[in-house]
C-alpha cells in the first residue's frame, strides 16, 4: 500500500472516486500552474509591465512534455515544486521571453493558485454528486414518509417516528452543509498574488490592478491583501469538508446499527460481488457506510492540520503551509468517496418496513410511555401520570406483559375516563402524522434549497406515500 490510500491502485477507488483522484494528480497540478502563469502574463501585458509574446510563448508549452520525475527530485532539494518547474519551463522559454517570465510573483503565489484552480473543479464534482444524493434522500423520506418504526435515544427504543422522518434528519444534514457551498466558494476561490512579502513590491503602483486583472484571467475573485500566512479561507473549506463528511456520518451510523442482524430493518443495494466475505457465504456487509464512516474518521485529524496551519508567522509561513497539501487534497477525497456511497445509499437503500412493525413490539409497548404520560396527565396532573407510567413499565420489564395491559389493570386508572385514554395513547397514528409533517416539511427546505443552488426543480412528493 502507498503511504495514502487514497493514492493507493489497491486502495484508491473505495475510498475516493476516480474524477477527484485525478483532479489532485501531479500532472493536472502541473497543467493548472501553466495556466496560472499564462494568466499571470496576460494581465501583466494588458499594463504594459511584460511583453505580449510571453503569453503566447507560454501558451504554446505543452505541460505533459514536462519532466514531472526531474521536477519531483529538485522538488526535495528546493522545498517546494513551483521551483523547479518555474526552472523547466523557463528554459523552454526564449531568452526575451524568458527575462519577464515570472515577474513579480513568489512561489507560493504559484502553488496557491494553481491549488484554488484545482479545488474549482472538486467543488464543482462535490457540487454535482451533493445535489443528486440530496434530492435522492428528500424522495427517500417521502417514499417512507407513513412507515412507523422506533425511534431510538440513547441506543433504545424511546417512541414513535416513521422511516422517512429519520431520512428526512438525513437531508435536512446535508442541506444544511450544502447551503454553505456559496460562501465556500466565494471565500475560497480567490487568487494569490502578492510577490515576496505579499505588498507587490517590484510591480510598484500598478501591483493592486495586476492582482485584479489576474484573477479576472482565470475567472478567480481578488482578496483584500494577500493571503500568503493568513489562510482563514484553507482551514474553513477544510472543516466545511469536516462538515460534509461529519453529515453523511450520521446517516452512516444509522444505517449499520439498522443493517444489524438483531435489527436488519435496512440493507444496502445489493451490487455483484459488493459487500460479501471471503471466510463467510451468507454475509452482505454494509460496505458504504462503512466506507463513509471511515473517511469520516480519518478526515477529523486532517482538518485538525489546516487549523493548526492558520499559525502561520510573518509573511512566509516555514511549516504549516507544507503540511496543508497533506491535509487539504486528502479531505477533498474523502468528501467525494462518502458522497458517492450516500448517492447509492439515498437512490438504492433496501428499507424493510414490515420489519420496522414487527420491532415496535419488541418492548412490549414501552414505545408509547411517553404518549400514555402525556394523556393521563392533563387528568392527573404530570408528577402522578409519570409515576403511573413508570411503575407499569417496571412491571412490563419484570413480567413481560405489556404496557397497555400494566396500564389497564392498575386500580388507579379504573375510571372509564382514564381507560379511554390508556386506550387512545396506544394509537400510532398521532406520532406517524407528526413526523410525516416534518418530511414534507424537510422535503420542501430541499427543493428550495436544490433550486437556490441551481439544481432543476423536482418535486419530492411525487415519490409518494402517504402517513397513516
């Protein structure tokens, strides 16, 4: 195995999909430094600071002819690739092209640009696979909408909700980091151009419309100052990363305690050869959302990095700037493996609703407590219904009757009034009805919120199902 696995032949495809691996790859990181000082030159010709032909020079380069091998040895010699490859291509370069090539700008310049060229394209596949496992889980939700199961707290039964009000908890997760991705982008998309120590200084007066013609060449927004050691924007597209994945998480660790033998209320899409044992036939391991919940895991320490990174002194940062390209492509790629496995989760989940019935009875009624507490206590005021409900469930855990039983041969509750309401509390349709009301609720906020994004509109309810 690599040192990542991300990288790894073996390793790579489950944990991070083939278009983000290969965004990150050293020849496009090569490609997307070409183009930073093609635009580079472009902006500084249009001033009158280096001649025109140096763009053209440039453009004419062919960055796969490049030596990456050459590059990577002088890269360890150097500290940093930019140079070495400002070297490689400089010599590609006639010596009246050559004398204005790289004018003003400073390694990290190079490197931070071409990285924010690279993190363009990631978001745009975050982007595309966020918005498809979001509408997929709001369908999700509503298919399910009517479908009682238990809700757990604490690891128990605790009462009543419906299949799709737990995916909807999934969505509403994951929309709230996608609403994010707006300012991510704007605060992360900028360019770098500051020159030694950030103030443009060799440029003179013209430094400020430079940096602004720069990053109008490549499509990118303009910082107030450079931001060579203060690299706020890194460490918060890093923890949104966290974020994203700390999402898909939850919805992980749902679906392998669902997915459990005792439990089996879901299983994952069934695929040729996915999730089987070589000691054990009969297994159909949850493999997505154990991958998702192991990128989740091995990205906490990498968002740790970039916030240790924002420690950067003076105006060269000698440490945390290197450790970012450690922590900074690897989240992206966890973030792109577990959105892939949520997508095939939301769009393929098996969700076995039958089943989900059959466990509401595993505690004897002890689900509807709350509901019985609540309907004997306008009758009998809060301390004294608790009371009652406590003592019945004891006596359900002791006997094994239920608690609707417990309930009904207490002689306190003799009265038919009181009856009527042990009675009516064991009735599910209440507590469907109001986690139904939270899909669609759920459902919607989605919807609009795919559509702000410029998702096309589809319309969650038309998956169906109805709340009993």
């Amino acid at each position: 195995m690599t040192f990542s696995p991300l990288d790894s032949a073996l390793y790579g495809d489950l944990f991070a999909t083939a278009e983000m691996r290969a965004v990150f790859e050293d020849r496009r990181r090569l490609r997307a430094m070409l183009q930073v000082e093609i635009a580079l030159a472009r902006a500084e010709a249009a001033l009158g600071i280096v001649p025109a032909e140096l763009a053209a020079r440039l453009a004419a380069i062919d960055p796969d002819a490049l030596d990456i091998a050459a590059i990577g040895r002088l890269t360890a010699d150097a500290g940093v690739p930019t140079i070495p490859f400002v070297k490689a291509v400089g010599a590609l370069l006639p010596p009246s092209a050559e004398a204005h090539f790289h004018r003003g700008a400073t390694s990290q310049d190079l490197a931070d640009t071409a990285l924010v060229l690279q993190m363009r394209e990631a978001l745009e596949l975050l982007a595309a696979d966020g918005d498809a496992t979001l509408g997929a889980l709001a369908r999700l939700a509503v298919r399910h909408r009517g479908d009682p199961c238990a809700g757990r707290t604490t690891t128990q039964h605790a009462a009543v909700v419906t299949f799709g009000y737990k995916a909807a908890v999934w969505a509403n997760g994951l929309a709230e980091v996608l609403a994010r991705m707006p300012a991510i982008r704007a605060s992360l998309l900028v360019a770098s151009l500051g020159g030694a120590v950030g103030t443009l200084s060799v440029i003179g007066e013209k430094g400020p419309a430079l940096l602004d013609a720069f990053a109008r060449e490549l499509g990118l927004g303009t910082p107030v100052v450079a931001w060579h050691t203060q690299r706020v924007r890194i460490a918060e597209a890093g923890a949104w990363l966290g974020l994203l994945l700390g999402a898909l998480a939850k919805m992980a660790a749902d679906i392998l305690d669902l997915a459990s033998t005792e439990v089996m209320e879901v299983s994952e899409p069934p695929a040729p050869g996915r999730g089987g044992s070589s000691a054990m036939p009969h297994k159909r391991n949850p493999v997505g959302a154990t991958v998702i919940a192991a990128n989740h895991a091995a990205a906490i320490g990498q968002v740790a990095t970039l916030l240790g990174a924002l420690a950067s002194a003076h105006e060269r940062p000698a440490g945390p700037w290197h450790a970012e390209w450690h922590a900074l492509p690897a989240l992206f790629g966890f973030a792109s493996g577990a959105l892939r496995e949520a997508r095939r989760l939301a769009e393929g989940l098996e969700v076995d609703a039958a089943r989900m019935r059959r466990n509401l009875d595993l505690t004897h009624g002890l689900l509807f407590a709350e509901a019985a507490s609540a309907a004997l206590s306008g009758r009998l005021g809060r301390d004294a219904a608790q009371a009652l409900v406590q003592a019945a469930a004891e006596r359900v855990r002791r006997d094994g009757c239920t608690l609707r039983d417990a309930l009904l041969s207490d002689p306190a509750l003799s009265a038919a009034a009181l009856r009527d309401a042990v009675e009516a509390a064991f009735d599910p349709g209440p507590a469907i009805r109001a986690a139904a009301n939270w899909v669609d609720r759920v459902a919607a906020d989605c919807e609009g919120l795919r559509a702000r994004l410029g998702a096309p509109a589809q319309d969650a309810s038309a998956a169906g199902g109805e709340a009993e």
